[in-house]
C-alpha cells in the first residue's frame, strides 16, 4: 500500500481512541489505528461508516510507515508508564517533523517532561485534554490543545473538523504554552467533580430531606435544564432517574452502592491548587466527598453510633425546589470561577500564557461541563481578558447577587437538619469570604507574630513589623 497515504495515526483503539479515530475518518480523512489486540483493530474496521478510509494495524511498524509526513500520530492509551513506552517505541520509527500527541488525561508535568525530551530530538509533542466521553470523540469533543506552535498549527485542519460546534465555532483552540492543554483539563475535570458533588447534595435535600420520588426529580431537572441551569450534567442527571435496573424493578439509581470512584484528576487540581495558594474549595470538598463515600463500612458503624433524634430533619418547605434551583445554580456558577481563577493564576506564575476566553470558548460545546452558562463567562472574558476572577465581572455579579439568599437558606436549613452538603457550603464559604473587604485574619497575623516572630502589615503604614506582644515598654518594630 502507498506509505503516503494515511492522515491521522492512532495508538490505543480503545474505547475513546477508537471513537476518535472514526470521528477523524468520518470528516475525510484517512485514519489509521494501532492496537495489539487484533479484536480491537477488527471492530475499529468493522465500526467505520462506508465511504470513509480506515485501516486497523497491529505493528506500530506498519503505522508509522503508511503515514503522511509530518506523521501526525495520537497516543491514546492509559496515563503514566504507557504513554512513555509508546513514545520510546515510537521513536526509531519517526523522522523529525513528525507529531506526537498525548490525547490523554495526563499530569501535566508530564507532558512538559516528554516535551523537553522529544524537542531536541525535533519531535513535535502536544498534550491534548480531550473531553465528551465516548460520544464526545465519536461525534465532537471539546479539545484542548497546548504547547508546541508549530504541531497545532498542523493539527488545526483535522481538530477543528472533528470538534463539537457552538455557533458554528469549533471546540478546539489554543490553550497556551508547555502543558497548558493538559493543564486546563485537569481544571475542567475538577470543575466537572464539583458540579457533580453539588448537584449530588441538591439530590439529597430533595430526595431524602423533602421525599421527592425519582419521578419528581426526573421532572424537577428536566425543568431545570431547560432554564439558566442548561446543561449536560444537569440533563444526564435527569435522565439518570428515569432508568430501570435490569435486575429488580427498582429504579437504578437507588441500587447504586454510595461509593464514588475516581482516577485522580479532580485530586491533582486540589493539590496543584494548594502548591499555588489559589482557593478552589468547592473541587476540594469533591474530592474529600468521594474519599469520605469509599468508607462505606464505617459509616454504617458510625451511623448506628451517632444517631441523633430528630435527624436528617424533614426538609420540606415552601419554595423549597425553586431555592435549590437558585442554590445550585449559584454554587455551579461559583465552581467555574474557583476553576478560573486557578487557570489565571497558572497562566502568570506557572509561564502559560493560557488565553482564558479561549478555555472558556472551548467548553460550551462537547465537554462534560458545557452549559449555558459559559457563554455569559466567554462574554466577560472578551470584555475583560486580564481579569483575575469572575466575581468581578458586572453580569456575573448580577447573577449570583439575586440568587446567593437562596444559597445561603438551603446550607442554613441543611446544616441545621443533619445533611452533608459541604460543596455547597464551601461554595458559599468562598463567596462570603471573596466579597468581604476586611477578614478576620489581622488576628491571625497577631497569633504568628505573637508566638514566631513571622511579623505583620499594618492598615496606616508600609512595611513589616513585629511586637514584643505582652511586653509594653518594649513596642512594636519596624523589621
Ligand atoms: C471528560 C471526563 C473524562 C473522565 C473523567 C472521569 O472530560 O470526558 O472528565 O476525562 O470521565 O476523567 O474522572 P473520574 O474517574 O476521576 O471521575
């Protein structure tokens, strides 16, 4: 066969690479994919839609060899050890020129790791945060490519083929420099954990504190995503409830063991988060939520122990769904600006340069956190590309001025009734904390100062100080 003629490589035909890899083909463009496992190339033939050109191969040999040059070739294939030894057994087989891409969840340290590898040897290598799932890569993902200039600008014809589209735009652009693609993902990943957190906690108040059946959620969200909530977490979530277990005549939903798992990304944004002293404590209260459900045998123990009468208190009230609605969406609008404020402080002091409109622009379509809410946040960010945190923009302002009362209601009645809705919580905490000009901690500064010398910043005058705190003759000291 021709050695020029496929467009598009793929390593891994698994679930998303496979999928990918048709989407690719599907826009015309010949794809060719790679997997050891010969059932895998097999169903990755037998999948292709007529009329399109792929061809499944079990030799990265036999890849390589048939690709156009620059070889644009995407590793898809777990995170960590994997992705190195497809790039060490893909490296006797490219040329320089040639493309690797990371379609991966992967940490982005990573990637700037295999990036200053592969540079020296004039391999172009790109980390791409692909979101949608597998229906996402089959028909439109949102993608979101960082790094190396040169292997986007010749990724660009096929990526913005294969993205979702809003407004005829493609999800897909540049997100910045080294791993800023990997980077921004791992953000909307812990974005996604805290809207789900959320929206979990909401469940509860309604179903368990004020006894809505699955119907009446099923009702209650496909309303809501039909307002300013719109979204696809909110319009799967309403689905959810409608679902019949296969094995009992129960509903689904409540045959599922309350124990969440995960593979790591809303963890790393934590972390990360934490290294950088920015504030994202809706995603951390997500991620300790998960922790907390994996301990499911103690807390049956603990709950047999701790018993309380009275508790979880009927939550029932009037305009009880329409202060959730108003709850959820304010602490869902919250969670995006923790996660930006993260992306823009990752963008100065992490030497990104992540063009926030563009992240923003890349996930109104295709992503597991796309709503409509991101257009309001692609508008404020064209106003206003510099700015350090949402909350400072005018429309957003408005938005969750008229709705943070019913924030603060359903934590007060939740708290007070014996339901953990920590995200919710925190959400609030952060707003409360964020708009307040003067916080308690000039009596922290006090208390280290007091104990360690660490020194304080006065309210009248510049510079460090320090007190002989107790010790009047001896005075404060500018240090
Ligand atoms: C996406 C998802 C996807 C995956 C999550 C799940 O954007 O398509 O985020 O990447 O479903 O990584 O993560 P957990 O297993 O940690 O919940």
């Amino acid at each position: 066969m021709d050695n020029q003629l496929f467009d598009f490589g793929m390593v891994g035909l698994g679930v998303m690479g496979r999928n990918l890899l048709l989407n690719v083909a599907d826009h015309g463009f010949k794809a060719i994919g790679f997997d050891k496992d010969p059932v895998k190339t097999a169903d990755f033939e037998k999948s292709a839609n007529p009329g399109t050109t792929v061809k499944g191969v079990n030799t990265l040999q036999e890849m390589v060899s048939q690709l156009s040059t620059p070889r644009r070739i995407m590793i898809l294939v777990p995170a960590g050890k994997p992705v190195d030894d497809v790039i060490e057994s893909l490296l006797p087989l490219v040329n320089e020129g040639d493309i690797i891409i990371d379609g991966g969840n992967t940490f982005y340290t990573d990637t700037l790791r295999r990036y200053q590898y592969l540079q020296p040897k004039g391999i172009h290598f790109i980390g791409i945060g692909v979101s949608g799932g597998e229906e996402g890569a089959r028909f439109g993902p949102s993608m979101m490519p960082g790094g190396d200039l040169v292997a986007w600008e010749h990724l660009k014809p096929v990526l913005q083929s294969i993205a979702a589209k809003v407004n005829g735009e493609p999800c897909v652009d540049y997100m910045g420099k080294g791993a800023a693609g990997h980077f921004v993902k791992m953000v909307h990943n812990g974005i996604e954990y805290s809207i789900m957190q959320l929206i979990c906690e909401v469940y509860d108040i309604l179903h368990r504190g004020a006894g809505l059946t699955n119907e009446d959620l099923h009702q209650l969200f496909s309303q809501w995503n039909e307002g300013e909530l719109k979204s696809y977490l909110i319009e799967i979530t309403a689905d959810i409830f409608t679902q019949k277990d296969d094995k009992t005549a129960a509903h689904l939903v409540d045959m599922i063991l309350d124990k969440a798992g995960s593979k790591g990304t809303g963890k790393w944004t934590s972390q990360i988060a934490m290294d950088m002293g920015v504030a994202i404590p809706s995603i951390d209260m997500a991620v300790t939520m998960r922790n907390i459900s994996s301990l499911k045998k103690e807390r049956l123990a603990a709950a047999a122990l701790h018993q309380r009468d009275g508790q979880p208190a009927s939550l029932k009230a009037a305009n009880l769904d329409d202060d959730c609605r108003k709850a959820l969406y304010t602490a869902i609008i919250l969670s995006y600006v923790q996660g930006m404020a993260m992306l823009h402080t990752a963008s100065k002091d992490l030497g990104m340069e992540i063009p926030l409109h563009n992240a923003v622009k890349v996930w109104r379509g295709g992503c597991i956190i796309r709503s409509t809410l991101l257009e309001t946040f692609y508008s404020a960010y064209q106003k206003n590309p510099g700015t350090p945190n949402l909350l400072l923009d005018d429309t957003i302002t408005a938005l969750v001025r008229s709705n943070i009362n019913s924030l603060r209601k359903i934590v007060a009645s939740a708290a007070i009734g014996g339901y953990p809705v920590g995200a919710l919580m925190n959400a609030l905490t952060y707003y409360e904390a964020y708009t307040t000009g003067r916080l308690p901690l000039n009596l922290l500064q006090a208390q280290r100062d007091f104990f360690g010398a660490h020194t304080y910043e006065r309210i009248d005058q510049e510079g460090k100080f320090h007190t002989q705190w107790g010790k009047e003759e001896a005075g404060s000291s500018k240090q």
